[in-house]
C-alpha cells in the first residue's frame, strides 16, 4: 500500500530540513508510541525525549510544549491515516478484496484511536478542532467507496449510505473486534471466514424472508 510521509512530500527540502524534519518525526513517533501504550497524561516530556534519542530542549525548541507537541502529533497521525485511506481506495486492488481490508483496517485504527484520543480529546478544544476537520474530509472518502460498491453490486442500491456506513463501522468495531479476543486460533480462523460470508451475504437460508424496502 502506498505511505505518503511528511518526509516524501518535501522532497523539495534541503540537507538542513530534511535532517531537521526526520527528528521531528522521531519525536512524534516516539510520542504516540508513549501515549497509545501509557495515556497521554502519563508522559513527560523526558520520556518522550529518552525514547525519541534527543534532549528535552531539542523538543522545546521544535514544538514549544508538551500540548503543542500532542496537538501536532494528532494532527499528523490523523492526516497520514487520510493520505492512506485515499490512496487505498484509488488503488488497482479488486473491490471485494479492498472491502476486507478496509474492514481489518478499520478495527485496528477504531482500537488505536480509542485509546490513543479518547484519553485526552474532551481536554483540549484545538484537538477536538483538529478532529472535527479530519471526520469532515474522511467521511466523503467512504461515502464514495459506499457509492462504488453500490454500483459495482456489492451493496443492496436500496440502503442508503448513511445506513452502510453505520453498518460497516458496526462490523469492524463490534464483530471483528471481539473476535480478536479469540484464544482459539484455529476457532478464530474459521470464525473469520464466516463473519465475512454473513457481511456479505447476510444470514438468510434458502427460504425467502420477504422483506422489502
């Protein structure tokens, strides 16, 4: 899958900028590892700087605070997470298979950003902002993936989006989610394979339900 970086997008940078951005992203890096695995309340900047190999002033003087250092990195997370997903959906991959993997995709983001936003978002009303941008340039990528499955067949034309969406996300968060928790592997794996029949092609035996919308 293509990966969009800060790094790549400024190719156009000198030695200086490039070395100057590549610790920054260090930092970053080192910062959302440390706040996904302890809250971002449990992390000090001196842990962020042990774990990044730079002083504490160096991040100082790249990002002024620990909150603007937070807000930044959310920013990024959030806007690579985007980068991503658009060129997920604009690859050559086959619908059906780019459905699966969005669905996986999904679960692991919807974890990842529980515990990594749900720690501080209400605190800080620049997050929130932040937040709030993102969702709005997020959601029109999946209403579009939503419209190309319907017109390719793999979703009823009837449903609408708005439906779908809440559906899909329903599936990844709940059913998939859960099914992580399965010591089982062999059990897990067969489990798997059946939830993706159900998300296909519902539960629905051979007699007719008779339902209509």
């Amino acid at each position: 899958m293509l990966r969009v970086t800060l790094l790549e997008r400024g190719c156009g940078m000198n030695g200086f900028e490039r070395r100057k951005e590549r610790k920054r992203q260090s930092i970053r890096e080192a910062a959302l590892g440390l706040y996904v695995q302890h809250g971002v309340r449990n992390v000090g900047i001196a842990a962020i700087a042990e774990a990044a190999g730079v002083s504490q002033v160096t991040i100082y003087n790249y990002f002024g605070s620990k909150d603007e250092l937070t807000r930044d990195v959310v920013a990024h997370y959030l806007d690579q997470y985007l980068a991503d997903f658009s060129a997920f959906c604009h690859g050559e991959l086959p619908y059906a298979e780019k459905l699966e993997q969005m669905l996986l995709r999904s679960r692991a983001f919807d974890s990842l950003h529980v515990q990594f936003m749900d720690t501080f978002l209400s605190e800080d009303p620049a997050v929130a902002e932040i937040v709030r941008s993102y969702e709005a340039k997020l959601v029109p990528l999946f209403a579009a993936f939503i419209t190309e499955g319907k017109q390719l067949g793999y979703f009823n034309r009837a449903l609408s989006t708005e439906t779908l969406l809440f559906y899909i996300h329903l599936f990844s968060s709940q059913a998939l989610s859960k099914l992580g928790a399965e010591p089982d592997e062999d059990r897990k794996r067969q489990m798997y394979k059946e939830l993706f029949v159900i998300f296909f092609n519902g539960v629905a035996g051979e007699r007719p339900m008779n339902l209509s919308l």
